[in-house]
C-alpha cells in the first residue's frame, strides 16, 4: 500500500515538472510577440525584453522559472494588467470558477447517483423513460448548448433568471451555468451508477444474501449500495476534465470572471506568462485530483491495496 | 513441459513434427473460428433498433456532407451583403404558413414580425436554413462544416487508432521492462489535461485542419493505447495463441493473425466514442478563438458564430446544434449497440 501510494505520488511530481517543461518549450515556439505595439520602436521593445528577462536563452528562463515558482512567484502579467503578479490575478479570480465548477460536480453526482439507483431498482416503464431522456439529453448535448438553450429560452424570452454572471448576486446569476454543466455530469454518472448496481443486484452474493432472508434495506444499503459507488468515484477525475473545458466556454458565455475568461483573454493578447500560469494551474489540479481519487479508491477497495498495482 | 514426456511414451514424434505448419493453413483455421463469432456479433448488432437508427443515422450525415453543400445552388463561401440575416424559408411549407422567411424580431417595444424576402422584393427566392449575417446560404455552410467537421473528426480518430493501438498492443505483448517504460511514459502524457495540450498546441501552430488534426492526435491515443493493451492482456494467455506459439508462429503472426482479429471489435467501439468527442473538442476550439482560420467553415465555427447572434436571429444556431448532437446521438447508438453485440 505504501509503495503503491509512493509510485503515484512520484509519478504524479514527474509528470508536473514534465507538463511545465513541455509547457515552456512550446512557448518559446509561439508566434507573436507580447509587445506588438506600433508605437514601440526597436529599441524600446529591446528594452521591455531586457527588463523581464526575454532576452536571456531559453534553458536560463526554464530554472528560473522554476526556481521562481517554488517561491510562490509566477511572474507578471506582460499584457493583460501589466506588471500585475499573476498569481495575484488567479488568486482574485480562481475562487469562482471553483465554486461554478464544485458546486455542477456535486449536484451532477448526487443527482446522477440517485437517477442511476432509482432507475436500477424500479424498472417501472415510466422510470425508464425518464431515465433514457435525461441520460441521452446529457450525453448528446453539449454543454454550451445547453447554456445557450437555458439563455435563449429562460433568460431572454422568458426573462426569468439574469443572462450574465454578476459578483453582486453570485447566487441566481450562477443557476443558469451550473445547471448547464450539472447536466453532463448527472447524465455521466447516471449511467455508470445504474450499470454498476444492476450488476451488483445480479451477483450471486446479492442472491445469498436474499437466500439467507436479510431484510430488503439492508441489502439495499450495505451490499448493493456500497459495491455500486465505489466504482463511481473513479469517474470524478474524468468528469473533472469535462467540466474545465466545458466552464472555459460557458465562462465566456455568461461573462463570468473566472480562470477560464483569463485564459481565453491571455490566449488572444500572446501574455505568455499568463497561459502557462493557467496551464499548469489547470494540469497541478487534475493531476492533483486524479491522486487524490487514486489513494481514496484505494482505501474503499482493499482490491487495489491488496494487489499493489492497478490496471 | 510434462505433457509432451507423456505423449511421448505412447508416441515417438519424427522431425516433419516440428515442422511449422505453412502460413496457408494456419491463416485459414483462424479465419475460421473468428468468422463464426464476428458473423454473430454483426447478427446481434443489426438485430437491435437503436443501432440500426444509429447507423441510419450516421448514415445519412455522411451522405449530406458529401452532397449537401452543392444542394442549395448557393456556395458555401458567396457573401450576397443585401441578402444578410435572410430567415429561413423552405418551399412548401411557406404556402402553409411557417418557414415561410418571416422572424420575430424583439425591439424595445416589443416583438415585431418581419419578412425580409418581402422587404427585398426576392419573394420567389428560398434559403431552406435563411443566411447569415454576410448573406451567406446556411445549408450549404452547415453541410460544408459538416464535412470538415466529420474529416477533422474522423482522420484524427483513425491516426489515434493507428498509434494508440500499435503502442498498446506491444506494451502488452511483450510486457516486461518496455511495458513498464512504455506504461510510465504514457502515463506521464495522459495526466496532461487534453483542454492544456490542445490549447498550447493551437497557440504555437497556424490555425487549420491540419493543425486542428495533430492537436487531437497528441492527448487522443492514449485513450486508445490503454484499451488495446487491456485486451492484449486479456487475449495473451489464451489457448489459441500457445497453440500459435506452439505451432512455431513469430511474434508477427500472432499479433496480427491472432491477437488484432480478436481485440478488433473494442477498437471499432472506441472508434465510435472519440469521434463525437473529437467534434466536441474541435467545437471547443472555435469557441476559444483557435479554431478554424475565419472564412473557411467548421461545426465549431457555425455554432460560435451562431451563438453571437443568437439571441436576435436564432434561426442561425439551430441547424449546425442539431447537426452536432445528432452527429453524438448517431454514434453513441452505434457505440453501444456494439458494445451489447459484443457480450
């Protein structure tokens, strides 16, 4: 157990240093320039490169970069808010889209979790409709759809929720947006719970369990139940993913000040700085996350810690 | 081991024994006893009706990307300014009352109806998808983005295919100390989130289909690779393919004659789950602004570009949305009528 945690932990800090390497390399490579100012001449942008040090080679760049990271520093925004310290930037807009983007993952979970059993264990005609619609609408339509559909038809026809994010009233501002990213995740897990529970109430120790006469709610909760979502949580890291790349784009559409609007804004304006601060923000979450679900899913299932590897 | 000495003390084994059987026949049992299977399994696909509607589907999405941009007689790139923002109109349902060009345009003092054909005196002119704001036909753009879309989609799923199963089934069939390496370095690039990968890709390269196209090959195959070494392993220790290696077969053989028939079905399942993931992402790109370059066309780029006048001519959305989610809709019957073929 202890070296198995070990392995993914190291796994996990190679990876980091690798992503910030790749991340860096590619830069170097980027077309344009930060300073594309017309009014700058030669040799005031000679000068900007020599003040934030662009003009040293790129190896040199790399550990301090690296060096200044450990420090809690990662350089300053060069076009965006200039001379702004990006951490800084993230620090002011970080928090909301992780509230956007938690809040979707745990109404998705639960709602998908609970979709899953009820349609697991009442297998009524109706149960199945709603189950197949919910599912096939989460699956098939893509988030920012989804956003535009609820903005069209809610919000400017209907005029009953607001269309754009405001920090003064996060509450109903955010409804809208959470609601379209829940969707894909409640349709997600839906699925994977009900497969897991149908398999677990077809097993033969369900059966035994049964045979030997243990009451229909105890089955319920300690077997079936607990053998259904231990697999769901393996899920999470995936559908981590999802909602990023589904919150870059709903951000924009609802003009929500979160990391993903930065990205796109420093994407367009070439601050280097800026993309790979939010790039490795991005890859240190998920990486994080996925090590976290590992060492969770290896002490809900003594599978995992008995046979030291997963695969 | 102990079975040959036994064999041995009924039967004394000559030389032409050890001979290896000649690649003719050899090739000939295997397709035997795989046919069988696979003729089943396709049975067992056809016979449920969500995968036929699956098929039918992506069928016909097919068939109209290919013919559908030359349908309309307008091209997909003619801008006509004084036909801007036209709503759709399609022949006969416009004498019945609808579709027939005119849109509720909301103004401060409420929605008014407006039929531009009217106001331009084209009555006798008909755009079935209306056109967009540079008075470009919508059904040819949906379908040429169709097209570029399914390209995009389908060759970086096939590249993916290609790596992804390569690496995986010599990870798994040689195991050991490559597929230790092999796993750790795939496991290094499959931490990086595709959104990041993607992203930095776009940013260093030209936009364009090609550029479009390596970005989702480089965070694709891993996906891949995962799934064909998982079936190697399984399929590696079966009695058919000691029998092969028994037999005197290479390493070549086996993969290919033995091992590739047998993990097929997983790999063609696959191939109908990243495809719509690869149209997702590429519509994720436009919307970022790394997409397609302006003036040529993509799902992507129609649906951002609907998007940013949605909320005044709606018609201008709808088409490419619907053809996106039937595009999912399509293969994700397609993908689980498979994978219900296949148990």
């Amino acid at each position: 157990m202890g070296k198995y945690l070990l392995k993914k932990i190291l796994i996990s800090i190679m990876t980091i240093f690798v992503i910030l390497l790749i991340m860096f390399l590619l830069l170097q490579f980027m077309p344009g320039s930060p300073f594309n100012d017309d009014k700058l001449s030669p040799e005031q942008i000679e000068m900007m490169r020599q003040k934030y040090g662009l003009d040293q080679p790129v190896i040199i760049r790399f550990f301090r970069y690296v060096a200044n990271m450990f420090k809690g520093d990662l350089g300053v925004s060069y076009s965006i808010s200039a001379n702004t310290p990006i951490t800084t930037l993230i620090a002011r807009r970080f928090p909301v889209t992780m509230e956007i983007g938690l809040v979707s993952l745990c109404i998705g979970t639960f709602a998908g979790v609970v979709l899953g059993l009820l349609s697991a264990f009442f297998r009524s005609r109706v149960m199945n409709v709603i189950y197949s619609v919910l599912t096939l609408i989460g699956i098939a339509v893509p988030s920012y759809l989804l956003a535009m559909f609820l903005s069209y038809c809610l919000g400017f026809r209907a005029n009953l929720l607001p269309m754009l994010y405001d920090v003064r009233d996060p509450f109903t501002t955010s409804i809208m947006p959470v609601a379209a990213l829940s969707f894909m995740v409640m349709a997600i897990i839906g699925q994977f719970t009900k497969a897991e529970a149908m398999d677990v109430m077809n097993s033969d120790y369900v059966l035994l369990a049964r045979c030997q006469g243990l009451k229909n709610s105890t089955i319920m909760v300690k077997y079936i139940l607990r053998n259904s979502l231990i697999p769901v949580i393996t899920m999470v890291g995936n559908l981590l993913v999802g909602l990023l790349t589904g919150s870059l784009v709903i951000e924009q559409m609802f003009s929500i000040p979160g990391i993903g609007t930065l990205l796109t804004q420093a994407i367009s304006s070439n601050d280097y700085n800026v993309v790979l601060g939010l790039c490795f923000l991005y890859s240190g979450m998920y990486i994080t996350v996925r090590l976290v679900l590992d060492i969770l899913y290896c002490f809900a299932d003594p599978r995992v810690r008995l046979g030291g590897t997963k695969s | 081991m102990k079975k040959v000495t036994e064999a041995a003390s009924v039967y004394v084994p000559t030389a032409e024994d050890f001979v290896p059987v000649s690649s003719e026949r050899k090739t000939d049992t295997s397709a035997e006893s795989v046919g069988g299977s696979r003729h089943d399994t396709v049975k067992k696909f056809f016979a449920q009706k969500s995968a036929v509607v699956g098929v039918v589907i992506l069928a016909l999405l097919v068939i109209m990307s290919i013919i559908g941009p030359y349908l309309s007689g307008y091209d997909y790139a003619d801008q006509e300014l004084d036909r801007s923002n036209l709503a759709p109109k399609v022949p006969v349902f416009s004498e019945m009352g609808f579709l027939n060009g005119s849109e509720l345009l909301p103004k401060t003092t409420g929605d008014t109806s407006h039929n531009r054909y009217e106001e331009l005196g084209i009555s006798d002119v008909y755009y079935i998808f209306g056109t967009d704001s540079l008075g470009r036909d919508m059904f040819s753009r949906c379908f040429m983005g169709l097209r570029i879309s399914l390209i995009i989609a389908v060759v970086s799923t096939l590249i993916n295919l290609f790596i992804g199963m390569n690496y995986g089934i010599i990870s798994g069939y040689f195991g050991g100390m490559a597929d230790v390496i092999m796993q750790r370095i795939a496991d290094v690039i499959g931490s990086i989130p595709t959104l990041v990968v993607v992203t930095l890709l776009m940013l260093v390269m030209e936009p364009g289909m090609g550029s479009i196209i390596l970005a989702l090959m480089l965070s694709g195959w891993i996906e891949m690779s995962q799934i064909a070494r998982a079936q190697v392993l399984n399929v590696k220790e079966m009695e058919y393919i000691q029998a092969a290696r028994t037999l005197g077969a290479g390493h070549s053989h086996i993969i290919f004659g033995e091992i590739l028939p047998n993990i097929i079905g997983k790999m063609i399942t696959q191939i109908m789950i990243s495809i719509p993931a690869a149209v997702f992402l590429e519509a994720f790109l436009s919307f970022v602004g790394l997409g397609m370059p302006p003036g040529s066309c993509s799902l992507g780029t129609l649906l951002s570009d609907g998007f940013k006048s949605v909320l005044i001519h709606p018609y201008q959305l709808i088409p490419s949305a619907i053809l996106m989610i039937l595009i999912i809709v399509g293969s994700h019957l397609v993908a689980n009528g498979l994978k219900k073929a296949a148990e």
